[in-house]
C-alpha cells in the first residue's frame, strides 16, 4: 500500500514541446516486482503517442516501439475497487527485440516454432536482442493521466552491450543503425502524393534525386526507402472505399471506429441528438498548435449547404504567408449550429491536452447565430464578425442579376454605406428597406435580397454593432480557402454528395493531402511532376503588395484605374474607391471575390485621401474611445491608454529634433507589421460600453471624437486619435493594452487610497522608463484617474509640450516620411504610415521585434 501512495502522490508531467521523450520527464524510483527499482512518471494519457514518438527518434538509439502486449478491463460498478485498478494496460517493446537473431543470439522459446506469415508484423529479420521496454497503465484512481512504468530503459542485448544504432559496431554500415520504419513525416508525405495522383515510380525518383542532390549517403531510415514501402501504401490506399456498408450512417461508424485517433468530436444518428463528426489528424493539430498560439482562429461555418447532404464547417489559423490552414473540420446538419458548444469544448480539451499553454489571441466567426459567449468561455479570447461571405453574396448576385454596370456600382456603394452606418452606430436595418425601395427597378436581385437576406439583417446589425470586424487581409485568406475546397469537390457524380462517408473520406484523403502539401517545406521539388493543382499561390491580399503605386490612378470619388501586370496595354476599372464595396471589371471580382486591384485602390484612397478608413479601423478607434470613457474602477486603463500615445510623440519628437524630412515614401502599403506583441486580446468589447457612468458618451457616432477625447485627457493635435489607433488591418481586439486594475495595483504601484507614493514613483518611473522625471506631485482624484493638473504635469515629465503637440503635427508627418526614420520604427515594431500619420499594425503580417514602450496587459472578464 505504501509503494502506491507514493505512485499516486507523483505530479502529471506534460512538457511544452509537441514531441517528449523519457530526458524531460522527472522520473522517480519506486521498488518494483521481485525487489527490482523501476522508474515511474505520470503524463497525460492524450500524449502517449507523443512520448513514444520522442522516445523513437532517439540519436544514439533510433527505434520504434511496437505493443507486445495490452488488454482493456471492464470493471462492474457493484465491485470495489483496488487501490491498484487498471482500466488499461498496453506493453511497449523496442523492435529490435527481444530475441537475438544475431549470429549466437537466443530466440525465446515461445519463437521457435513461429511459422512465417505472408504479412511479417513482427519483422523478426531486425531482431537484434534489445532488452529494452515499458508499460503504459491508466489506473482507476487517475483516469486521466497514464502511468509510465520503465522496466529497462536502456538498449542493451543481455550482455549489456549496444545491440543497434550508432553505438553498435557491428550495426555500422547496416540498416540496424537507423529506425526500422520510415517516419511518420515521410509516410504522410508518401501517402499525400498518393491521394493527388503521383505514382510509385514517380515518387522514388524524385526521392532519389533528391538524396543522390543533397547528401552523399544514408543518414537515416527514410533515406533508404525503397520500392517496396511506397508500393505497400499505394496498394492499401488504391483498394480502399468509403461506402463501407450500403447504408450511410453505418458506414460513418465503421470509417469512424477506424480512425478513432483522428476524431476528436463524435455524436452518431439518433433520434433525439443530430449526427455531429469532429475530424482533426496529428498534422492539423499541430498546425493549430503552432500558428494558433496567441495568433487568429476563424470559421468558415457553411461550405456546401446548397450540394452536399452535410455542410462543412471548417476552423482556419494562418500561416507565415497569411493562406488559411483548416486545422479541424466538422461535420453536422445546419440544424446543429446551436449545438456547438459540444465540439467547441472538445477542441479546446483536445489541444490543451497537447500543450496547456495555449491561447488564442481571437476567434472569427462568419454567422452571428454561432454561440460567441461559449467561445469567449471556452477560448478565453476575444471574438470579431467577418463579413465576407455576405459581402461575396451580395457581389455575385448583383453581377449575375444586374446588367448595368453604373447600378451595379451604385447599388454596392450604397450597401457599403449602410453597413458602414450600422457600425459606426448611425443606423439601423430601416437603410436597408430605403435600398430596396431607391432600386426596385433591378427586381431580379430585389427579389433574391428580399426573400433571403432581409429577413437575416437584424441579427446581422446586432453583430457588426457589437463585434469588432475583421480586415480584409482576413477576408481575402478566407475567400481564398473557401474557393480553394470548391474547386476540389467540383465535377463530382451528383449522387455522391448527398453520402456522409463520401465527404468525410474525401476531407481525409484528397483535400488534406493537398494541404498537407502545400505547407510541406520541399513542395517545389514535387510540383513540377503532376499537373493537380494542388499548389495555393499569395491571397489577394498578397498579390495587391505586388502591384507598385504607379500603377494606380485615382479619377474621381466613383472610379480608378490599375494597370494590368500581366497586359501592361490593360488596365482595370475600380468603382467604389476605398470602399469594402468596390467593385472591378476583373475576372475574379465578376465571380463576386475580392480581388487585389479592389484592396490596391483601397491602399492608396486611405493613404491619399483624408478622412478615408475601413471598416475595422473606425471599430478599432471606437474600442479606444470607449476604453478612455471606462468607468472609476478601471481608470487606469484609461490613463494608461493616454500614456501610451504620449510615449509615442514623445518618440517621434525625439526624431524629429535636428533632422529634416526628406519627402514620401513610394509603395508603402498598410500594415507592414505587426502588433501581435503590443497587445493581448480581450472578451467583452461591447460589455465595456454598457459600463459607463452618468454623463459618459457610451457610443460613439464620430471619428472626431476620439480627438476631443485625447484632449480632455491632457494633450492636444489634429491626428490624437490616428496616433493612438492601428491600422485598418489589425483584426487582434484592440483594447487589450494594459494590465486589469487589481493585476495592476498587485505591484503596488498605487495604494489602496489612490496616492502615488515616492516608492511607487519609482516604480512607475522604472516601469515607464523615466529616469525619475516624473514629478513629485501628482496624485490620483477620488475615482482613481488623473486629473487634468496632474495630466499636464505627467506631460511635462515625459518631456511633451501643448505647444509641441498643437503645433508640430505638420513636422511630424513630414519627417515620418523620412526613409531612414521609417526604417528606424520598423525595426522597432512600429509601422508607419507616410500620409497620415497613424501607427500601423496588423495581426496578419509577419511579426517583427517587440516595439521597447511601456507597455501593461490587461484580461477583463
């Protein structure tokens, strides 16, 4: 009884890193069966396969392990349970043992009368004497977590010697000095090749090309991949089936108990409960896990409702290049939607049982009906409403019903604008009732808009209202991989779509194989062999960075013009300039997408013409505003939020001193960079609104007012409220810049009356890096804010004059202008807008240093 008290009093380990092995793990000793020491540890049972993957890619000793031996217990409920109940018992061997099939080794006895099969699972011509081996339990008393038991953990034959890999002299030159099986990364490789068409021969020579290119000889077991290994799967693969059974729901249980590791949401046909399937493979996972963690999650909730038996609903993070990536896909009626909460908490379990450290930075979500408070429960994170697929919608459907370029135009201006309305606070769902009486001579879209959208318009106006909006840096990533997965599942047999096991087969193979690929580091080297077009180039977004400035011309407010880069004779028209409305005469923005001479012209209205911002920027100033007006007890964020643009004028003042502008920069494009490191995503945007004292402006209907605003809080200039704002691309919720107020005083920077004392002083000055120029006598009001003496002397210790900062703004757009200064805040994490003067950052753009100001975090819940 003492040996398992120990046992169970040993923490559960999970390291940080995807892969472990048994060197981060703290093991301790217990003594085991017939007076031996074993060594034990506890980890997550989810991360068994990740233990034995780590333990597998050991240098010295690379290795698989394989089950010796395991068993399942069905315990009744009407027993008592041992202290020692096992609900599980696995046994893992290394496969270069136990029997010897060296010259003088041992068989055990059990082996001698082995009759060979057709199907060699135990590989015995490998047998190589290795004692080495462990057991895996998941006792009663913790369910959760496996129980690691080392019997013998070093590879040894029984005279105690290396028995294979490098450390073996007699493995040298041999195959026993690799792995005895290709890696996971090769196999899934192999097979993605496979599922696009690429045939045995093919993929050998490549693979030989390869290896004879960039090394002179083996240096692992995927090196020596032969024939055989690819012809085995192509054969496994090439006689497989979806239509398990003849009826489909059968069929998904079947294909569903057959990849039960990759299903981390299940709910079969029933009477009472919808059919609900979450697919995610190890692959996907990790791509979650790696460009998820503190970064952008989106929903793509409704591919193929108008085909396909089942719609998809896809979860998107983004990769380095900014293409969407689907990390899981579920599978479920449209009658489900309200049932989310279900796979939503298994997702989150799922990955936190990979790496319990992860965190979102936000959630997209495309339909307003999906259950955002479980999302914000569950993620902890912000949530912001993308917009596109109502927007690609609206598009598509003006172009097809409506023949007249001019009400096309005019038409999508004016939905533009009431969107635009409805955001800013100015308008309601009447705007839309006033559109459809301004056009009833285009009946035939007024009749698709009527019958479909208008009776979705009230929920949609309560969401853009309340959620921030995402940047069409977003929407083109999405749009991309919605466009993407359509071209996968066209020219099918239509009776194929109405079958479940179809989809989830065709997600699992095809579709996966042609992502999997294109973020495979050497997908150069196999494009040139297939003619599937499985290879995703730059997004829209991606492809407006390319076009230079000169080949934009600005007309009018109702038009431009963008020089074609293919045919330098053509150019493009853009109605709508600056608008997420516009419209092009390309191919791709006919088919109602968002194309890049739309967010070229966008670009360059917003950086020419004064006044012009998308969208997500007028959300992101109004979040700001509305944090300035936060209430007494969270004040500080307010002071905090002020403090912060002082810094930065003060930062530009710092440049501007002794130097000249040296005129604007050509082609610089918003949201160079990024702010992902400047600022923690917060829940609750529009809860802050409904906070505010008496005589508080709650919400905000102008631009304008954020100047007034920053006024009020002690300094003064034509752009305040630019200089504290982000670019129109940062989808991250912009008001998490500082640090909750009882985090905050937890340092003891303010005591609990509110003074600032000399020793928090010092605080605040190493904080805010002042060097002990903050003055003396400042003290905070009755509710904790700053008042408008002690704001003016807290300016003059960061060293700002009025007269600076009314007077000067001229100087600073001009010298920010300055190539070697840009390059300068660059560098520091700063992006800096050439005609406007603002501080640009987007969530979307590769991530930069850290920009050095002082700088708090803040989590309300």
């Amino acid at each position: 009884m003492a040996r398992w008290d120990k046992i169970l009093s040993l923490p559960i380990q999970s390291p940080p890193t995807f892969e472990f092995s048994a060197a981060d793990l703290e093991w301790s000793k217990v003594e085991g069966w017939s007076d031996k020491i074993e060594k034990v540890a506890f980890i997550p049972f989810d991360r068994v396969d990740n233990f034995l993957s780590g333990e597998s890619a050991n240098k010295d000793f690379p290795t698989r392990f394989y089950k010796e031996a395991g068993r399942k217990i069905n315990r009744s409920g009407t027993s008592k349970e041992k202290v020692d109940g096992v609900i599980e018992f696995t046994m893992y061997r290394c496969a270069f043992g136990p029997d010897d099939r060296r010259e003088g080794g041992s068989v055990r006895p059990s082996r001698n009368t082995y009759i060979r099969k057709k199907k060699s699972s135990g590989r015995p011509s490998i047998k190589r004497g290795c004692q080495c081996y462990f057991f895996v339990k998941r006792l009663v008393a913790k369910p959760m977590a496996a129980l690691i038991i080392y019997k013998q953990d070093k590879h040894v034959d029984k005279k105690g010697l290396p028995c294979h890999g490098p450390q073996d002299a007699r493995a040298v030159g041999t195959k026993a000095m690799f792995s005895p099986y290709m890696s996971d990364d090769l196999r899934s490789l192999v097979i993605s090749l496979i599922h696009i068409g690429f045939s045995v021969e093919t993929i050998m020579h490549i693979r030989n090309e390869l290896i004879e290119k960039e090394q002179e000889g083996p240096f692992s077991r995927d090196d020596l991949l032969t024939h055989r290994n690819v012809r085995r799967l192509e054969r496994s693969i090439r006689r497989s089936k979806y239509d398990l059974d003849e009826d489909d729901a059968v069929s998904i249980e079947m294909w569903s108990d057959k990849h039960e590791n990759d299903i981390f949401f299940r709910e079969d046909y029933s009477d009472s409960e919808p059919f609900i399937l979450g697919i995610q493979t190890e692959w996907q996972l990790q791509q979650m896990i790696k460009f998820g963690n503190n970064s952008l999650m989106a929903s793509d909730s409704r591919f193929g409702t108008n085909k396909l038996k089942y719609p998809v609903h896809s979860l998107l993070v983004f990769d380095s290049d900014k293409k969407a990536i689907p990390v899981a896909w579920i599978i479920a009626p449209q009658s489900a939607i309200g049932d989310a909460y279900k796979w939503i908490r298994a997702l989150h379990r799922k990955v936190h049982s990979k790496n319990p450290e992860w965190k979102l930075a936000g959630f997209i979500v495309d339909d307003p009906l999906l259950d955002v408070l479980t999302i914000r429960e569950v993620f902890q994170c912000s949530v912001l409403i993308s917009f596109w697929r109502v927007r690609h919608a609206w598009h598509k459907n003006i172009m097809e019903k409506c023949l007249d370029v001019d009400m096309r135009s005019e038409m999508l201006g004016r939905l533009g604008k009431a969107i635009y309305s409805i955001c800013k606070g100015k308008g309601n769902a009447d705007l839309f009732e006033s559109f459809m009486e301004d056009f009833i001579d285009c009946s035939d879209f007024m009749d698709y808009f009527r019958a479909i959208w208008f009776p979705r318009i009230g929920m949609w106006t309560a969401a853009l209202k309340s959620l921030p909006f995402t940047s069409q840096e977003t929407c083109s990533a999405m749009e991309s991989y919605h466009h993407k997965l359509k071209l996968m599942f066209s020219n099918e047999d239509a009776n194929v779509y109405q079958r479940a096991d179809w989809l989830v087969d065709k997600l699992y193979t095809k579709v996966h194989s042609c992502f999997f690929l294109d973020e495979y580091p050497g997908k150069e080297d196999f494009a040139q062999y297939t003619k599937v077009k499985w290879m995703s180039g730059l997004t829209s977004w991606g492809r407006a960075s390319e076009i230079p400035d000169s080949d934009v011309a600005l007309e009018d407010n109702n038009s431009a013009k963008v020089i074609s880069q293919h045919v330098h004779e053509k150019a493009h028209v853009v109605w709508n300039p600056g608008s997420e409305f516009a419209l092009c005469d390309c191919d791709w923005s006919r088919m109602g997408n968002l194309c890049k001479h739309v967010i070229k012209v966008n670009h360059i209205c917003r950086r020419k013409i004064s006044g012009a911002s998308s969208i997500s920027l007028f959300k992101y100033n109004q979040t700001l505003v509305n944090m300035l007006h936060i209430p007494a007890h969270d004040s500080l964020i307010r002071d905090h939020a002020v403090t912060l643009a002082v810094c930065v004028q003060d930062a530009l003042k710092k440049h501007i001193v002794g130097a000249s502008s040296t005129g604007s920069l050509d082609g610089v494009i918003e949201g160079e960079c990024s702010m992902e490191q400047l600022v923690t995503p917060l829940e609750r945007t529009a809860d802050i609104q409904t906070e505010a004292q008496d005589g508080v402006a709650v919400h905000i209907n102008s631009e304008e007012r954020i100047d007034q605003v920053a006024k009020d809080n002690g300094f003064h200039g034509e752009t305040v409220g630019q200089m504290i704002g982000c670019s129109d691309d940062m989808d991250v919720d912009p008001i998490s810049i500082c640090l909750s107020p009882s985090e905050f005083r937890s340092d003891g920077l303010f005591s609990t009356d509110g003074s600032l004392g000399k020793e928090n002083r010092h605080s605040l000055n190493a904080r805010f890096d002042l060097s002990e120029s903050l003055p003396s006598d400042i003290n905070l009001s009755t509710d904790g804010s700053l008042g408008k003496e002690d704001r003016d002397s807290l300016n003059a210790g960061l060293g700002l004059s009025e007269s600076f900062s009314s007077n000067n703004d001229s100087y600073i757009q001009d010298y920010i202008s300055d190539r070697e200064f840009r390059d300068d805040m660059i560098s520091k994490g700063v992006c800096v807008d050439v005609l406007e003067g603002t501080l640009a950052g987007s969530m979307m753009d590769v991530d930069p240093p850290p920009i050095q100001l002082p700088m708090f975090r803040c989590e309300i819940h």
